[in-house]
C-alpha cells in the first residue's frame, strides 16, 4: 500500500549565503499560514508562479496556495512517491508533469480521506476556494492541471489567465501588435477580479492593488541589482542557492518580506564582495545554469560541482525578473494597475527580442545566454532536462546547438532526470557526467597549454 | 622500472590494464557481476599474475567506470571519459573523435591533439543506445553474443525495425521470428537501429577526422560495419576495444607516477 510507504532520508544542502539559509524556514511559514487561514475561514486559491496575478490576489486578501511549491517540497524531501503513485492509480500517465501528479494525487487522496494524508510534508496542502489556472508559457499542465483537480474538488471553480506576448519574429518589429496583447492580458485581468469578487466575496481595494504593483516594480529592480552582483570574481553566491531565493521571487511577490529578503542578501552579497569571499575558497570554472527545473530531490549536486571548484553564478532558470527601469517604456506613467502589470509582463518576455534581432540566426533565448555568457565570464553550461518537464525541455539543445553556430562554441553538459521523480535519478551516474564535464573544461580552459 | 595500473569497473564488464615504460605488458576483463569490489581485485590479481608482478610492485593505480569508487587499492578516480580519451589517443593519435559503446553508455567525444577530451554526449538513460540492447536480443535469438557481428554480415534482407527502444524491439523480434525472418536479418537490422542512435549523438556534437569506435560494441564487426554505412566514414578500432578505458586510467597513473618520482 502506498499510505505506509516512508520516505527516503535526505542530508541537507549546504548554503552559501545566510540569506537562502532562511528559506527553508520562510517556505515552512508560509504553508503553515495557508493552513491556518483555512482553519480561520480566509479564502485561499491555488495558484501558479509567474501568472501576473501576484499583486491581485494579495490586494484582495486571498491566500495563495502555490501548488508548484508544494510539490517541490515533497520532491526535496524525497516524499513525492507516493502521491505520484497515487495519481497514476487514479489513471494519470506517469509521463504527465510530476509537479501536476504530486498535487492530483495529492487532492485525490485527501478528499477520500477528509483530512491531510498521514504525514503530509509540513502539514499538508489546503483545500482551495478556487484555482487560478494559466496558459501561459505554452505549459500545458497550467491549463489542464486545476481542471483535473476538480474530478476531487467539483464545488471549486477554476479561472485559467490567458497571458499571452507577442511571438518573436526576425523580420518584424513585436512593437507594432504589442497594445493588442496588453489591452488582451487586462480583460483576462479584469475577468479574474470579478470571478474573485463572486467566488470570494472579497472586493477589490484598487488603492492597495496599485501600492502593491509599486512594490513589486521596487522588488523586481532590488533583485536584478542584487543578483548582478554574482558578476563578481569570486562570485558570492550560485545557483544552488537561487534555487532557495527563487521563494520570494516567485511565491512572495508583491509582499514586504520580498523585498525585505532581497535587501538583506543584496547587503550580504555587498560584503562577501568587499572581503573577496566566493561560494568556494578557490574558484576554477564559471558556470551558467542555462535552463530546466531542478532536480528538486538533488541540489547536492550544486555542492558537488562546487567541491570541484565549480561556481553557478548566473542561472535562466526563475530569474522571472529585469530592472523595470531598463524597459523601453515608463511604467511609472500607467496608472490603472492592471495595464501597469500588462505591460510589464509584455515588456519581460520580449525583453530580449531587439537584442536576437540584430545578430542574424539568432533567438531571444540564446540572446539571453550570449549576455550572461558575456557579462558573467563563463566558462560552461549545464541544463537540465526534467523528463515530465515538457516546457523545459523543448529547445535546450536546439538553444546550444544555435549559441555553437552564431556565437561560439561553449563546452555544455545536460543532465537528465526530473523535477520530483526520484526514480528518474542516479547519483552515480549524474556525478560521473560532472566529473567528465569537469576535465572537459579543464581541457578547453588549458588548451595550447 | 615504474609499474602502473587502470581498473575500469563498468556496468557489464571489468577490465585491468597493467603497463611499464608506456607498453601494455598484461590485461583482463571479466564481468563485472554484483560485487564490484571482489571483481576490482579478481580482475586486477588476473592481469597481475600475466604480468608475474603482485600489487606491491604497482608503483601507481588509477581507477575508472561505473564502479570507480569500489577500487580501495587506487590511488584516485578519474572519469571515464577523460580514461577513454587518453586511452584512444595512445591507440590512434591522429583520432579527434570517438565513440564508446558500453554496456549501460554510449559515449561520444571529441578530443585534442593530447588526449584530453573537450566535448562529449552520453546516450540517454535507455538500453536503446547502449551495448545491453545487444545483449536484450542476443537472448532472445539464443545467440553467443561474440558471433552477432559475423552472422548480421551474411544478412541479404535486413529487416527494419520499428522502434528504438529495447523492451519494444525484443517484442518485435519475437513477431519477426515467428513471421520466419532469418537471425542475420533481425540482426543487421538491429544493428541499423543502433547506429541510428550513434548517427544521431555524432551529428550533434559534430564528427572531426579521424574518427575511432572503442568499448565492447567495437568487437561487433556487423555493428561497426552499420556505423560506418550511418557515418559515411572508416572507424578506427583496437584489436582489444573493452579495455580502452582502463589503458587511459593506466596512462594517468604513468604521469601522476612519473610526477611522483620527478617531484622527489
């Protein structure tokens, strides 16, 4: 039976920063918070990372509940098993995304129950009063993952945001269709405020929503700032800890706490810099995680590349965020709120079009990866192919293979295994691939030598 | 007279190399089995008895493969690529690109003019892309998997198959039997799929002249002759091809040896 299965141990990743040191605690708090807004009648959605609907949900005083994360902590704390064994007893192919087969089975198992299965990671996931699904990023589990929700919580209605940006193209300008897609995104906006006022009854409080809107542009600039700082030699800090500041980024915008998080590790990072202190004591190679999800049962894996002396300090992967002040518009003069979080969604996912524009054969992602090649000094890329990870994983490869013909030639490693399936990985093997990367840049830093 | 050793522990096979004065003077391989730390020692006692040395004349071991971390007589661990690429370079100077079909891996790499690798693939986490795809049909042909290569050449009508994956492709197999297609067909056309595999890692991480083929795949002549039908290109193969790995292990213990004595 899958209800007496226990979970594997797992030793604690080692953090660079104090700053990803407390995100732990943060994540625990905020689950505990879901919980108890439920026992105290509060209406909570289940929501999605990067669906725009951050300062919304927050100005209404709704509690979101980020089933991604959720998921993530079972597959970092090597709990996901069963709950994906679930899933695919209720008739889910174990191929769908595992983050989607966590929480379905999740839902399933404590709907039949009417309680949290026994020894829920950190207490459980609360049972929703509606679900904000999305459609955004081509991701198709935002789209169908809350619909299939319903099969175990019918009474719950579900809201799926169309986000859409403009398509790149080399040979036009995105500028010339841009105000469609905005005036778009703020009626899908508009819609989600009024489902949310009737399935609620919470009203919308526009003053708190545009004070909170100001709050995120304030907490985007702080963490672009903030993370340009890993551009130093040593650098500071790594991906491995982005993976545990990506909380705030993705699962606390629009808060204080937010932005009070990246203040205090922007200062840490200021004096690390000052006193020379890298993530490792001698710094050899420079690497870019340059996409996919993380293994979320793995990120060991960071101690070990950085046990060869190996440093991440840029990432692709939930850097969701640019200096709103480096777009090409003033956001500062939208004054309804919701335009104001159109445009700045349109103006980040096409962020790096002029720049694919201007060099022949190239792509907005691979843009992307030439920059931070360049400002970061790097040395080598790894990705990350989660196989339930479909969004992910289109177009890494054909992203190196690109960068090789229109830029250069970087040495690359793509790991394999998933976001939660544990029985996708082997240590052995995974390490085996860093070792052999390793001499390869080794090889490629000393040639001619 | 400096003596070394390379122990590649790999996933079907384990392989000992012993070596003086940069010549291979005795080696063996055997499976590898459930206890790669009894077959660490098994196979290297084996290649020490050819050589008449016991492990105390070993001035300098370096382990590799899958079980690397199962040698407690090595001195280090280095990977099997880096022992792979060194291993080939000793063989073929003139090679910048090699592939390694194993039992669990198919690798391929390029390397520099010294032997370092500088870019490599692994074939993803399927018996599809690897020697035990193989071995998956040799067991169902009730075959020695030695005389696969010889037999796929007698094949007039090769027969396709519809899948790249292993567990599929014993099923069609077992179709193609009972519809009465002849060994060598199921053969040469397993060996197509496989070089379609290797086609593909190849072409992405881009072919550089000259081109070598290592690991125990190599000892399939209807598999080397398909890769070089899929490639357009003559590989280069070793008369031993499942010790390559070991003998670039050996190599690395020479240096670090060699470093040892020069430092002293």
């Amino acid at each position: 039976m899958t209800e007496e299965k226990k979970p594997e141990e797992k030793k604690k990743r080692k953090t660079a920063t104090e700053a990803a040191a407390k995100i732990g605690p943060m994540v625990k708090a905020m689950i505990a918070d879901v919980l108890q807004a439920r026992k105290e009648g509060k209406p909570i959605a289940y929501t999605f990372i990067c669906c725009c609907y951050d300062e919304i949900v927050r100005a209404m005083d709704i509690v979101p509940a980020w089933t991604e994360n959720y998921a993530g902590i079972c597959g970092a704390k090597r709990d996901a098993q069963r709950f994906l064994e679930r899933a695919e007893s209720e008739g889910f192919s174990r191929s769908l995304c595992t983050y989607a087969l966590c929480g379905l089975g999740f839902d399933a198992w404590r709907e039949q129950l009417g309680e949290m299965p026994p020894d829920a990671p950190w207490g459980g996931q609360a049972r929703p009063d509606v679900m904000l699904g999305s459609g955004q990023i081509l991701c198709d589990p935002r789209n169908k993952w809350y619909q299939a929700a319903q099969h175990y919580i019918p009474d719950v209605p579900v809201y799926a945001v169309g986000l859409p940006w403009p398509p790149y193209e080399s040979d036009y300008d995105y500028r010339e269709v841009q105000d469609y897609y905005v005036k778009y995104i703020v009626e899908e906006l508009r819609g989600l405020v009024a489902f949310l006022e009737r399935h609620t009854g919470r009203k919308m409080d526009w003053d708190r929503l545009s004070e909170l809107v100001d709050l995120t542009d304030r907490t985007w600039n702080l963490i672009w700032e903030t993370y340009e700082l890993r551009r130093a030699i040593p650098s500071p800090m790594g991906t491995g800890d982005a993976m545990n500041t990506m909380v705030p980024i993705v699962f606390m915008m629009a808060t204080q706490q937010a932005y009070d998080f990246f203040k205090e590790l922007n200062e840490e990072l200021r004096h690390k810099i000052a006193n020379k202190e890298g993530e490792v004591p001698d710094e050899k190679y420079r690497l870019m995680w340059g996409g996919g999800l993380p293994a979320w049962f793995a990120l060991n894996d960071f101690n070990y590349f950085n046990s060869k002396g190996a440093v991440f300090p840029v990432e692709t992967t939930y850097r969701t965020v640019e200096a709103v002040y480096n777009f090409d518009i003033d956001l500062s003069k939208i004054s309804d709120p919701l335009e104001h979080i159109a445009w700045r969604w349109v103006k980040f996912w096409t962020y790096w079009y002029d720049k694919a524009r201007k060099r022949p054969g190239s792509h907005p992602d691979v843009e992307r990866l030439i920059q931070y090649i360049e400002d970061y000094k790097i040395d080598g890329i790894v990705m990350h192919e989660a196989f339930s990870c479909r969004t992910w994983h289109v177009g890494l490869i054909w992203q190196l293979n690109r960068l090789k013909k229109i830029y250069r030639d970087i040495p690359s490693l793509i790991l394999e295994s998933d976001i939660v399936d544990i029985s996708s990985y082997n240590e052995a093997d995974t390490r085996a691939r860093i070792d052999a990367f390793i001499d390869t840049l080794e090889a490629v830093k000393s040639k001619g030598k | 007279m400096i003596h070394i050793a390379g122990v590649d522990i790999g996933s079907a096979f384990s392989k000992a190399v012993i070596m003086a004065e940069n010549k291979i003077i005795a080696y063996q391989v055997k499976p590898s089995g459930g206890n790669y730390r009894l077959t660490a020692e098994q196979v290297t006692k084996g290649a020490l008895t050819k050589a008449k040395l016991s492990l105390k004349d070993i001035d300098y071991v370096v382990a590799t493969g899958y079980g690397a971390a199962n040698v407690p007589f090595s001195r280090e661990a280095v990977s099997d690529i880096s022992c792979l690429a060194r291993g080939v370079h000793y063989l073929f100077p003139t090679a910048r690109t090699a592939i390694d079909i194993g039992g669990q891996f198919t690798r391929v790499f390029k390397l520099d003019k010294r032997g370092r690798a500088t870019a490599f693939l692994l074939s993803e986490k399927c018996a599809a892309g690897s020697g035990r795809f193989l071995q998956v049909i040799a067991k169902v042909l009730q075959i020695d998997l030695k005389d696969i290569g010889e037999l796929s050449l007698k094949s007039r009508n090769r027969v396709d198959f519809n899948t790249g994956c292993a567990v599929f492709a014993e099923s069609e197999a077992i179709s193609r039997i009972a519809e009465g297609a002849a060994k060598e067909d199921i053969l040469a056309g397993l060996h197509r799929a496989l070089a379609a595999k290797v086609q593909a890692m190849v072409e992405r991480l881009g072919i550089e002249p000259d081109c070598a083929l290592v690991g125990g795949g190599a000892k399939d002549i209807g598999l080397v002759r398909s890769i070089e039908e899929s490639l357009a290109c003559r590989l280069l193969t070793p008369d031993e091809p499942q010790i390559v790995a070991a003998l670039g292990a050996a190599l690395i213990a020479g240096e670090k040896a060699a470093a040892i004595k020069a430092s002293r």
